[in-house]
C-alpha cells in the first residue's frame, strides 16, 4: 500500500475549521495558506502555515507540529470574533481532536490539539490596511504506519 503524502494534518483542521466559521456566521472568512497570500483580494481571511516539530520522543508514530493562523479584517470587530472563536476552539484539547478525527476521511488520527498562543493585534492605518491578529495551536496525531515504521496510507 502506497501512503498518500497530500493529506497532511493541516489540512484536517482548516477544513474543520472551515466548518466551524460558517456555523459561527463567519463565512465571509476564507482561509489560505501561507504560499499564496500575496495573490489574496478578500477583506477578511485567514492565513496558515505549519511546522514540523518531529516526533514525541520514542513514540515515532507520533507526530508533533505547529501551526499558524492570522486573521485579517479592517474590522476590529470581526478579527475580535474569529479569535474568539479559534480560543474556545482550540482551548478544548482533546475534545476538539475526537471532533476532528469524526469528521475527518483521511488517514490522520488527532490526540490532542490545543492552544500555544494569541499574540497582539497588529492594527492597520488609517488608509484602510487591514488589522491582523495571530492565533498559534501544537497538535498531536498520527496515522497508520506499515512495519517499517513508514505511513501505510
């Protein structure tokens, strides 16, 4: 069986989080990642990017990362609400990975998601600049692996 490496855990979480905006009246929030964002037109989105922080020791099979999402509005207002809801969240641990992995088709297993840090408000100018705010998470997850200890799927 050959692993399929397009499903990275980033993934499973935006599109979780996709969900969550639109149930929270945010859908006018598109959510990019961090490659493209000089091509965004948008008022109001959301960039993310990830790192990999290995493994959790001599747990291979589990894996650590980082990730990234800032907020962009010119309302204050709205950024205010994303964050808010991206803190209640994230702020659940592993409650909100059991979400994701029930809503989740791919190979990814979350073991807990939780909240790193929600820096200050960059605010934009009076010419109409759009304001940001970051909100960083670490997760726990792994996947399937062969005996090898490579990725099954």
């Amino acid at each position: 069986m050959t692993a399929d490496y397009t499903k990275a855990a980033i993934l499973d979480i935006v599109d979780f989080l996709k969900l969550e905006l639109a149930d929270a009246g945010l859908s006018e929030f598109v959510v990019y990642p961090a490659g493209i964002a000089q091509e965004i037109t948008e008022d109001n989105f959301i960039v993310y990017d990830r790192v990999s922080l290995g493994n959790t020791g001599d747990d291979y099979w589990v894996m650590k990362e980082s990730a990234s999402f800032t907020i962009y509005s010119k309302s204050i207002t709205k950024i205010f609400s994303v964050q808010t809801l991206l803190t209640d969240i994230f702020r659940r641990q592993e409650t909100v990975a059991q979400e994701i992995n029930d809503k989740n088709l791919s190979a990814n297993m979350f073991l807990n998601i939780y909240l790193d840090v929600a820096d200050q408000t960059a605010w934009g100018n009076a010419g109409g600049a759009a304001s940001s705010k970051s909100i960083y998470i670490e997760y726990n997850y792994t996947r399937p692996i062969t005996s090898t200890g490579r990725f099954a799927s």
